[in-house]
C-alpha cells in the first residue's frame, strides 16, 4: 500500500509484498514501545508463485527495470537441475541474473523450474540484499547431497558465468541481438 525504498536502484518504489509489510509493522510497533530506534531499510522484492506444476521466482531487479532506471547491467543465462543429475528425478532450472559490468554486482535473479526455486531464490536475495556480488554466489556453501543439490550446485555455477562473462573468457550475445549481425559472419547453431 505505500512505497518502500527499493536499494537495488536507489529510489522508492511500489513492491506490494506482505513479508516486507509485515516488518515494517513490526518496526513501527518496536518505535512506538521502544522508542524510535529501528529503522526499515527497505526491499528488493523477493517473490515466488506456482503456476501448475512450475515455480517462478524473482529477486532485486528485472533487466527492464534496470534499463528504465539507466542502470548499466550484463545478463546471463544457465540451465542447471535441482539436485545431482545422477540422482533419480533432477528436475531442470532455468536462471537469469543480472550483475554489474564494473564489478559484478549482483543486482537481480529470475529463476523457472519444478524443485529447489525457492532455496536458490534465498540464497541470491540474501547475496543482493547484502550487496554482494557474482563472486559471493561462486562462494556460496549449501547443504550438498544427491537428493538435495550438485556438488555444482546452479548457484555458484551461476557465479563461475557470470565471472567468464565479465573477465571475457567467453563471449555471449543475447537472442534479441542476433538480427544486428551481418548473416555472412556468423553461423548459428541449434
């Protein structure tokens, strides 16, 4: 019902959320006994919702926000499982983050799948909300054993890409780039 500071782009914004409503009314109760001595220091919108059989997720902020906001970002893409592909029914997860050309800051995190959205979403809000970077997600430690994870869990494996990406070790073009490559320098392969 209000807007809340959103510290991933800086300003105020709409993120109607009831975690975040419920802390604030927790602090405003907490200021009117206490005294005023908490302060809510604003959100990054962490949202998760089933849709039939799929998990979507999301944290800090989407590409389009960024772009609106003039906020110089890189995405990257990874396709990872919920748990150890050897393990009887991994089930695949799809993960986009955006992160900071000049020092990888993490600044968003979608995630599609079936199993261990939630759990992973966690771990990059905690990482944004914190302002950490793509190099705290390859430094990440999680609960690993086949049913519940990799030993290349999707989320440090995130972080591993997006530290290719930045220090050029790999070149990556999004989708929506490929009709403003000249046809007789590239070759696409599906």
């Amino acid at each position: 019902a209000v807007e809340v500071f959103n510290p991933v782009i800086g300003k105020y914004s709409l993120i109607p959320l009831a975690g975040p409503a419920n802390k604030q009314a927790r602090i405003v109760a907490d200021n009117i006994l206490e005294g005023n001595i908490y302060k809510y220091t604003g959100t990054i919108g962490t949202s998760i919702a089933k849709v039939f059989d799929i998990t979507v997720a999301a944290t800090g902020a989407s590409s389009k926000l960024l772009d609106r906001e003039n906020i110089a970002h890189l995405s990257s893409f990874t396709h990872g499982n919920s748990h150890a592909g050897y393990y009887p029914n991994a089930l695949p997860l799809s993960i986009k983050i955006n992160f900071s050309p000049v020092d990888g800051k993490l600044l968003g995190a979608q995630i599609v799948g079936f199993d261990g959205v939630d759990k992973r979403i966690d771990l990059f809000a905690q990482v944004i909300k914190k302002g950490g970077t793509i190099y705290d997600l390859m430094e990440i430690e999680h609960a690993y054993a086949p049913p519940y994870s990799s030993a290349k869990d999707p989320v440090n494996m995130v972080g591993f890409v997006a530290d290719n990406i930045l220090k050029n070790k790999v070149k990556v073009i999004q989708w929506r780039e490929l009709d403003k490559l000249s046809k007789d320098e590239i070759s696409v392969i599906d």
